[in-house]
C-alpha cells in the first residue's frame, strides 16, 4: 500500500500526464521542424537552374540553426522521457541541451552588431557550461566499472549506480 498523501498522488498523475502531453506536442514539433528543414534545404539546392548544388551563406546559416534546433528537441524529448519513466532529471542531459542553444544562438548573432560584453558573457556561459559538462562526465566514468547490464558497479557496495547523474524529485 502506498503511504503517500493523496494530494501527492494526484500532483504526480497531474505531472505525469503533462509531461505526457509534453512529449506527444514535442514529437509534433519535431516531425514538422525536419520535415520543413528537409524541404527548404532540397528546395535550396535545387530551385536555382544555373548554380546547381549553390547555397547562399544565410541558407547554410538557418540550415545549421534548424538543425541544431531538431537536435534540442531531440534532447529535450529524450529527457522528458526519462523523467518519466524514472522520476528523475538527467544532469548531464540538461547541460547538453544547454550547450546545443548555446551553439544556436550564437550561429544566429550578428557579429558585427553585437557588444563586446554581450560576446564575453556567452564565452563565459559556454565556458561554464562546457566545465560543469566535463565534471559530469569525468564523475560519471570516475564510478567504474560497468557490468553487464549498463549500470556501473558501486565500489563500497553491490548496490548499482545508473549510468547518468540524475536529480531525484
């Protein structure tokens, strides 16, 4: 028997079903996003009769930036996923996700019109991100070795570690 208060069953059906909804609206959008990258991309190429295979340097631009935005919904829906299957956040999922805007938005700024502080403060956040992304990742691999299974084996115990840091809720 469960010994949860009923308000927090409700609150976490509540959750589970948004994010249920979440997913299904993010597969949508994903779907559609590929599809109108593909057809601008073939479109691109092949409109022009005289410069076949020619692309302008702001259509390899909104490609890359479609792109990148496909691969963060990607992540995102990878994420949502594991939240709920397992009630818990991916650290190192977040921080990627993170990374990859990043990178998009800044194929997106005008160099030229931007701030000196504004390009600092993103060399700054991709540092910060990139240094929390390597700690993850070194902390990750530091709990070795890995059984069969996956999941990596806890030194001090035989409990099993999963693969991922992950935020409890």
């Amino acid at each position: 028997m469960d010994n949860k208060h009923w308000v927090v069953r409700i609150q976490e059906r509540f959750e589970k079903i948004i994010v249920s909804v979440l997913i299904l609206m993010l597969i949508i959008v994903i779907s559609f996003t590929t599809y109108d990258m593909g057809h601008r991309l073939f479109t691109a190429i092949f409109q022009r009769t005289d410069m076949l295979f020619q692309l302008e340097k702001d259509d390899i631009y909104k490609i890359f930036s479609a792109f990148l935005l496909v691969l963060i919904g990607i992540e995102l829906l990878q994420a949502m996923s594991v939240y709920l299957k397992e009630n818990a956040i991916h650290v190192e999922t977040v921080l990627l996700v993170a990374i990859i805007a990043v990178a998009r938005h800044l194929i997106d700024v005008n160099y030229e019109e931007t701030d000196a502080l504004k390009l600092i403060g993103f060399a700054s956040l991709i540092l910060s991100l990139t240094i929390g992304y390597f700690f993850i990742k070194k902390a990750i691999h530091k709990i070795k070795p890995e059984d069969d299974s996956g999941n990596i084996d806890n030194k001090e115990g035989s409990e099993l570690i999963p693969k991922t840091e992950t935020i409890q809720k």
